[in-house]
C-alpha cells in the first residue's frame, strides 16, 4: 500500500506536531472542521496519518503549499503491508499507519500551486 504524507525532511514530523517548523494558522483552521475532520480518538500513539492518494493529500492541504514550502515540508511516499494500516474511523480519506513498518520510497516537493480542482 502506498501512502502520501506531508512531513519535514529533519524531523520526520507533520505540520501539525512539527513544533519548530510551525505553520500558523494550520491547525487551528483544520481541527474538527467538516472539510478536515479528525481521524478519530482511536488513534494510536504510534500511528502517522497520511492518505492513500497524491489527490487526497493535495486536496486536504490546498491553500497552504506557500507555507508548507516555505517550513521546508515536502511529500513523503511510504510503501506499508496490509496489517500496518488502516483507514482512520472518523475521515476514510486519512490513512493511519505504523511508521516503523513502513519504507520510505521516495520524496515530492510541494509545487506553489496544487493542480487539483
């Protein structure tokens, strides 16, 4: 299974725990809304939220490219086997997964205009 996470390349963190790559605004804007619900409160300790396509990804994070890029975020693509992942309960779009367990297959940079409608 492939899954697409926005992370910093330094950290290994997402936007919204990267606490020294800080993108104001983002999580506040995204906690809960209708368009960016929460993966659910079964989330594990040791589970990363990421999604199953490029067009999820680009979708959830449209509007912010500007500032994911100039935090120095990029687009990690993950390969992970059926066991150490799951569709989040809350948001079928969000993919939990065991980072341990999955391969880091390669990076994208995030382009200053996402092509999705």
């Amino acid at each position: 299974m492939k899954i697409y996470r926005v992370e910093h390349p330094l950290t290994g963190d997402g936007p919204y725990r990267c606490w020294e790559y800080e993108i104001p605004g983002l999580s506040a804007a995204h906690t809960g809304s209708e368009s960016h619900p929460l993966p659910g409160r079964d989330l594990q300790y040791n589970e990363y939220c990421g999604f199953a396509s490029m067009t999820d990804l680009l979708t959830w994070f449209k509007g912010w490219e500007g500032q994911l890029i100039a935090a120095g975020f990029h687009i990690a693509e993950y390969e992970t086997l059926l066991g150490f992942w799951r569709r989040a309960t809350d948001d079928p779009n969000q993919i939990l997964f065991i980072k341990d367990y999955a391969e880091l297959s390669r990076t994208h940079k995030i382009f200053s205009s996402f092509a999705v409608a």
